[in-house]
C-alpha cells in the first residue's frame, strides 16, 4: 500500500512539472536566482539631483542684472522679514543642481508680479528665465515649466480675472521655448463676485 501511495506522489508531480506554468522541474527557485532574474532599475529613474540645498530667492533677485532697478528697490518684507516670494526647486534644465523657481507677489491681494528662473552654471546660479507681467505665476510639473497669467477685461476685480492663460515651457538647447498653450475662460454665474450684481427677483403675482 506504502509503495502504491509513494508512486501515485510520483506521477503527481510529474504531472506538474510538465503544466506549463513557468515553473522550474526542479522546485522553487533559490533567493539569489530570483533576485538575479528580477529586473534592474532603470539608470535614468535615480539619475539627476534627488534634493535641493536651499537658497537665499532674495539675494538671488537683488543680485540678478536682467532685473530693473525699480522692482528691487519694491521688494520689501511685507511684516518683519516676510518677503511676498515663493520658492521652488526641480529639474527643469537637466543641470547639476536642482533649478529655482521664484515668483514674486505683491503683499496686499498675493498677485503675481514676476516669475524668474535660475540654472546652477559654473557653480553660480543664472537667470534663464523671466516673465514680469500682472498675475503672473510659475510653477515646475514633472520637468515642464508652467507659467499661468490671469487676463482681465476692463472693469475686473484684482480677485475676478475673466480668464487665464496657461503656457508650458521646456528646456531646448540653452532656453526654455514654448510648448503648450491653454487659455481658459471664467464663469461669471458662479462664485461670490462683488462685481456682479443680482438683477432684483420679479414681484409674485396676487
């Protein structure tokens, strides 16, 4: 019966190694074989900078000589050493060091009023990059520079633009040229815009 038994055991897994699954007649492969077949990662999804050592955007701005004179002699702190400008670091240049993003805002309605770009070059960081216009914002998406410009029509609010452009950059060669554009139109018939005013409702018929 033992013998029976050991036999039937046999032609089991002989039947198995035969399925056509993958697997290997010899049983289960080792830890060091799996890991020899298993896929490396791609060079280029750990290639380029993984972090960015701050810097100091204001000093970046007063130092800049494509800036005017006028717009550093504005850049103030709004309260104590708070300055209207936001900061942003990635890879838009495919440069040694992570990119700088800086967008300049004024401190009353945070509109922005400039966007500029810095590359690390020769171990200092140069503008290559800026665009001063009235609400104006730039920010880095997956290596693309996005820069969105509200549009006003006569009479719009600072807070209620009519609509807003969004241009996609990228960098080509040693500048950055256009890639994409996108302009998008605002509702009026949403939103608590002071500017509207509701048409008085018709009186109820007795």
């Amino acid at each position: 019966m033992a013998g029976l038994v050991v036999a039937a055991a046999g032609l089991s897994l002989a039947a198995c190694s035969t399925g056509g699954t993958g697997s290997r007649d010899e049983g289960a492969a080792r830890t060091d074989e799996v890991a020899a077949a298993a896929p490396t990662p791609s060079a280029s999804a750990t290639e380029g900078p993984q972090s960015a050592e701050r810097v100091d955007p204001i000093a970046l701005l007063k130092a800049d000589p494509k800036i005017g004179e006028r717009l550093k002699a504005d850049l103030k702190p709004c309260v104590a050493d708070a300055y209207p400008v936001d900061a942003s670091y990635g890879n838009l240049t495919n440069a040694a060091a992570p990119d700088v993003v800086v967008n300049v805002m004024t401190c009353g309605d945070a509109v922005g009023i400039g966007t500029y770009v810095y590359r690390m070059r020769s171990d200092r960081y140069e503008n290559v990059f800026m665009a001063e216009d009235a609400a104006v914002y730039g920010t880095i998406d997956r290596g693309d520079l996005v820069v969105t410009k509200q549009v006003y029509a006569e009479g719009d609010p600072v807070a209620y633009p009519s609509g807003e452009d969004v241009i996609t950059y990228r960098w080509s060669g040693n500048r950055f040229t256009q890639h994409d554009w996108v302009h998008n139109d605002y509702s009026r018939a949403v939103g608590d815009d002071p500017g509207v005013t509701p048409s008085p409702s018709a009186p109820a018929a007795d």
